[in-house]
C-alpha cells in the first residue's frame, strides 16, 4: 500500500549496466518532509538512486514516483516540470566558474521562471542570507573556500525554493566543524520549508544528526532501512557496521 505521504516512492527498482547490477529490486518511501540518508561502501548503488531520482538514467524495472508522478514513463516537457520541484548539491558544488555567485544563483531563476529583476533579487537576498554568504555575492567562485563553496552550492539549490533536495556528499573534503554547519543548514531547511531531502553520504556522525531514516546499499541490494535505531538491530553486520559512529 503506497504512503499517499510519499514524496519519493521507488517501486521495486533494478538497474545494471552491461553485466554489472548496480541496484536489485530496490523499493522504500521517503515521507514528505522528511531526510533519508543513503549510505553503502563505494559503489554500491548510492550514487545511481540520486541519477535514477534526477531522471538522467531511467531503471530496466520497477516505478519511480516523485511528488505523485511516475518520472519512468514521463517526456521531457513532465520531466522538467518535476525537476523544477527539485534542488541538486552535488559533491564539487557544480557552479560556473565564469559568473559570479550572484549570477550562479540568478541564471536558474532567469531561465526557469517568470519572476521580475526585484523579485530575483529579494530570493539571492534571502538565500545568501540562510547559507551566511551575503557578504560574497560578487565573488567568483575560484575566490570561494571549499566550505563556502559548499554552501554557494546549497544557495543555488534553494533558489527554486525545491520540494525535494537531493544532497551528493554535502560533507565531502571539509572539516568537521564546517561539514557540521552544512548539516546545521540542512537541518533548518527541513524544519523552516518542510524540505524533503535525500543526502548521500559516508559520513555517518553528520548522517545520524540530520537523518529521519537511512537507506543502507550493499552489492546492489537494500538491506536495511528504517530510524538509526532499527538498522543498528539489522541481521546484516555491514548495516550494523555502516551506522555505527564507533
């Protein structure tokens, strides 16, 4: 029976290339609202729910539902009106080198929405002013720290004001006290907009304080899911192993 609550549904999903199956019959909601951490050694399959999720590879079986909509049977016209319920931190913060922070974050709202000149403004303003960049709105991102790049990342992502936050690593290659205020940042997005997030991640300190529920991959397959309290009492040992903070 389908959470009507749902905001993310994979309905027994596989999907390999060539030989290679990188996801077994994979089913598991994320009610709206609420943070999922997928977790799993190197490929295992983490990284290709969040494709699969964007749409940018479609699965051999099974639906994937975003928001009510079954993206697997979409054409490209219902396939951008459900991105645009989506924002994207993808692990090197993926900015344009050649704009300014302002223009990286203005470029989506001039291309994606009718919005006027003060109203784009009004949501940089408000944006840059969550992720505390306002003071950097014209630097380059070459300019930028790896943390504050991380956060201009999260800044672009907000800007469509997303339903659906799909994180890659957000905690990568920073420090533990900058990785922490990214987590800050993504706990306050979830209780100040109702923000669904999906966050790939192998860290685990950062995944137990943001997660409501954790996904845990293994050779393809989903062998645990549930609260951190439920999957430290999974039959497999690596679900043990991979949500332990020891």
């Amino acid at each position: 029976m389908r959470n009507a609550n749902a905001a993310v549904i994979f309905d027994h999903v596989s999907k390999a290339f060539g030989t290679k199956k990188v996801l077994r019959d994979v089913s598991f909601e994320v009610p709206a609202g609420q943070t999922l951490c997928i977790l799993g050694r190197s490929g295992t399959g983490k990284s290709v729910t969040l494709k699969l999720l964007m749409s940018l590879i479609k699965p051999d079986n099974g639906k994937i539902l975003v928001d009510g909509d079954d993206i697997t049977g979409l054409n490209e016209a219902g396939l951008s009106r459900v991105r645009r319920k989506m924002g994207f931190l993808f692990q090197d913060a993926a900015l344009f080198d050649s704009l300014t922070l302002y223009d990286n974050l203005a470029l989506p709202l001039r291309r994606l929405t009718q919005k006027s000149q003060d109203e784009i403004e009004a949501i940089i303003d408000r944006v840059l002013g969550q992720v505390s960049l306002s003071m950097d709105r014209m630097k380059m991102p070459s300019e930028l720290s790896g943390g504050m790049r991380k956060r201009a990342g999260l800044a672009r992502a907000l800007v469509l004001e997303p339903k659906i936050l799909l994180a890659d690593e957000p905690s990568s290659g920073l420090d533990r006290i900058t990785a922490s205020e990214i987590d800050q940042l993504l706990l306050e997005q979830k209780a100040e907009h109702g923000t669904t997030i999906l966050v790939v991640t192998h860290d685990v300190h950062g995944a137990r304080r943001v997660g409501d529920r954790f996904a845990v991959f293994d050779k393809g397959d989903l062998i645990a899911f549930g609260t951190a309290a439920e999957v430290e009492q999974s039959e497999h040992e690596t679900a043990r192993r991979l949500i332990s903070e020891e």
